[in-house]
C-alpha cells in the first residue's frame, strides 16, 4: 500500500466517523430541538433583527464572484506560479463552488420543508405546518436541507483555516455568526445548518488534500 493510499483510507476512515456523528446530531435536532427553535425565534420576532439578514448576504456573494476570481487567477498563473495565499484562494473556490452543487443534489435526495414560508408560498412548519423529509422530491419549497450557505461558508473558509493555520481565529470569528443568522432569520432548522457545516467542511478537507496544499506550521519568526 503506497502512502498516498495510506493517507485517503485515514481519511476516509474519518469522514464516516464525522458523518456519524453529524448524523446523530440531525436525529437529534429533528426530534427535540429543530421545531421549538423554529417556534421561539418567530415568537421572540429575532428574524425582525436586520443585522442577522445582513449577515446571511456574503456566502452566495462569495460564490457568484468565484468563476471571476478562477479566471483571473489562471490567466495570473501563465505568467508564473501562485504565491500560496494565491493557490489557497484558488482552492478554496473551486471548493465552494463543488460543495454547493453537492448540496443541490442532497437537497432532492432529502427534500426537507422549510422553517418558514419566504417565497413562493411554501410549505413550512410556521406557515403551513408541514415539517419533516420527503425523500427524491424536487423543488426549491423542499431543499431545506442541508443548508446551501453553510456548506458554501464552510466550503471557502475551511479550505483557509486547514492550509492557513494563523487565518483560523478570523474565520471562526466571521464563519459563527453567519451561520447563527441562518437559523436566527428562520431561513434554516438547526440540523440544516449543522449537515450544510459538516458536508463543506468535508468538501474542503478532500480539496486540500487534493490539491496537496499540505497545512502549513507557522511559528513566530
């Protein structure tokens, strides 16, 4: 067995042991957690707060600049090779880009209703009283879960703090409350969020692993 071989079974060997627990953790929103959030946040009116609609804007921003960010980046890279942090932004949008399609296609796998009624006239728990999963059914009123801007967020910014240890603190400190502002804004149940963080951080694991932008040890001077 090579040590490439090596590497990607340890890995695979973690990724189901994440999975698992990422599993248990929507078992166990969906059950006691997930619907009095859903009923407490529209009670208490917290998605009336405008900063946590503000808050939800950057992930989708992010991803609609990456194709010109890519382009500018190969056209940068015939005139020599990426400076790291240049490689790293490269990834990391590649990564977001994949992990949001990974999230598409989950969304018809589960086809879960949403917290609210935003658009469309959806179902929904508050609205409409519909809750649960409808498994291979298409649609934007049933692609809850996962979520598509935690998987986007987790996508980008895990790729940074995997190949960039000292961009860690920065993007834990704006990576949490965006992904808070998803369930605050009732746009999203918990274990949405949680299976949407999960499923990019996955994606942005195996990106740097691929692209073997092995993670830097940085020390003071």
């Amino acid at each position: 067995m090579t040590t490439h071989e090596q590497e990607y079974r340890t890995l695979l060997r973690g990724t189901l042991i994440l999975t698992a627990w990422c599993i248990a953790a929507v078992v166990i929103c969906y059950f006691w957690v997930d619907r009095s959030v859903a009923f407490f946040i529209y009670d208490h009116h917290l998605n009336k707060i405008e900063i946590f609609r503000w808050l939800t804007y950057p992930p989708p921003e992010v991803q609609n600049w990456s194709a010109l960010v890519l382009t500018v980046l190969i056209v940068k890279r015939a005139w020599g090779p990426f400076l790291r942090w240049q490689k790293v932004l490269f990834v990391a949008c590649i990564s977001l880009i994949v992990a949001d399609d990974f999230r598409i296609s989950l969304g018809d796998v589960f086809g879960r209703y949403w917290p609210e009624t935003w658009r469309h006239d959806n179902p929904s728990l508050i609205g409409t009283g519909t809750y649960g999963f409808h498994p291979f059914q298409r649609g934007d009123d049933i692609g809850s879960f996962p979520s598509g801007h935690a998987c986007r967020i987790l996508g980008f910014a895990g790729v940074w703090m995997i190949a960039m240890p000292r961009s860690r603190v920065v993007a834990t400190v704006l990576c949490i409350p965006m992904l808070v502002s998803l369930v605050a804004m009732n746009y999203h149940f918990v274990s949405d969020v949680i299976a949407g963080s999960v499923l990019g951080a996955l994606i942005a694991l195996y990106a740097v692993r691929l692209a073997r932008l092995k993670m830097r040890c940085e020390h003071p001077g």
